[in-house]
C-alpha cells in the first residue's frame, strides 16, 4: 500500500466526523478543491469507494 501523506492523515482524520468537505477546508485554510484531491488520493490509497468505507480501512491497518 501506497503510504498516506501527514496532509491526507490531517484529512482522514476529519472523515470520521460529520464535517463536509467545505468545513474540512474552512478549518484548515484550504480550498474545497484541494481537499477533495486528499480525498480522492486516500480513497485510492485505502481502495475504498466511500467516506465510511475510506475510515474502516483507515482504522482496520491501524491509520486512526
């Protein structure tokens, strides 16, 4: 597995919430765009199609 980056961990992290990605954004000065990049290169990273989903596997390799 392709490891996450201390931004896209930063990221993972607020998933679990029920923050939307423009919060994400707002809270760590940020365009919406570029959190939606993290998201998508965690999904690909974690091979998960969703939020939820991004976060069990997150959690099963020990991530959070």
């Amino acid at each position: 597995m392709e490891p996450l980056t201390e931004r896209e961990l930063t990221v993972l992290r607020y998933l679990q919430g029920t923050m939307s990605n423009l919060e994400i954004a707002s809270t760590l000065y940020v365009s919406v765009n570029t959190v939606k990049t993290h998201v998508k290169n965690i999904y690909r990273k974690l091979h998960a199609g969703r939020r939820r989903e991004a976060v069990e596997r997150a959690r099963e390799l020990r991530l959070l």
